[in-house]
C-alpha cells in the first residue's frame, strides 16, 4: 500500500521509526517532509497528504505533529479524508475497522518510537469492515461533506 507521510517540525522527531515501520511492512512511503528543525505549519504538511490520497497516489496517511491534533484538525477540512488522532492500538485500529479512518494522526509529544510503531502496524493491518451498520454510518457522514 502507499501511504503518505507528512509532519511538521515537531513531528520530525518521530519520523523515521513511522517510515522505517511502514516500510519493514512493505508499504510504500511519499514522504510530504518536513525535514527541518525550525517551526513550520502544520497545514503546509497535512495538505500535500490529504491531496495524495484524494488523487490516488496514496490510499492512506500518518501526520505527526506535537500532539497529532492540529494535523487532524486541518485533514479533517479535506473532502473524503477521515482523519483521528489515536495514542492507543485500539483506537489506530477500529478507526478503520468501523469507521474508514485513512489518516493516522499522531503526536511526537505523547508517544515514543515503540509506541508509534504499534500504532502504525494496527493502523495498517485494519480493513474496514464492510457490515451494514459501518457502511451505513459512513454514508452518513460522508454526506456531512456536502452540506
């Protein structure tokens, strides 16, 4: 799978054991940077993703930032990007399971390396499950979009 990645300075920290992680899966990385140090903003890097996925180079999206919730804040604004903040394995996972979650935000301030690997193996290996009840909910907030 491709999955685009994109953080900004504060998120930078966390990174590489995201890609390296992504990659010893055998997923597909589009790195959206930063690679700098100095202060950055975090839309700058949460558009380039969301944009990949929207036009198909991607079929989903980590963001890392402090604390993951501005990145969330500002994928959410993106037509058919479904984004969540998740510090625990159950929440990277269901998001997808029942609710089509295709960005993983996370937060370089709250998690650690180990941590941001677990999530991202539960985030990756999660489908959504295609019962009447999640498609039905998806539909429906996929129709908040229009409004």
């Amino acid at each position: 799978m491709r999955v685009a990645v994109g953080n900004d300075h504060a998120g930078l920290s966390l990174k590489a054991a995201v890609i390296d992680e992504l990659e010893k899966l055998g997923h597909e990385v589009l790195d959206f940077g930063t690679n700098a140090s100095s202060s950055v903003d975090f839309p700058d890097f949460a558009t380039p993703v969301g944009q990949a996925i929207q036009g198909g180079q991607a079929e989903r999206g980590i963001l890392i930032c402090g604390s993951g919730v501005g990145m969330c804040i500002a994928a959410n604004k993106m037509h058919g990007i479904r984004a969540s903040v998740a510090h625990d394995t159950y929440s990277a996972h269901q998001g997808v399971e029942h609710d089509g979650m295709n960005v993983l935000c996370l937060g370089a301030r709250i998690v650690g390396d180990e941590l941001a690997r677990e999530l991202v193996r539960a985030f990756m290996g999660a489908s959504f499950q295609q019962e009447e009840r999640f498609i039905r909910r998806l539909n429906k907030v996929n129709a908040l979009e229009g409004k």
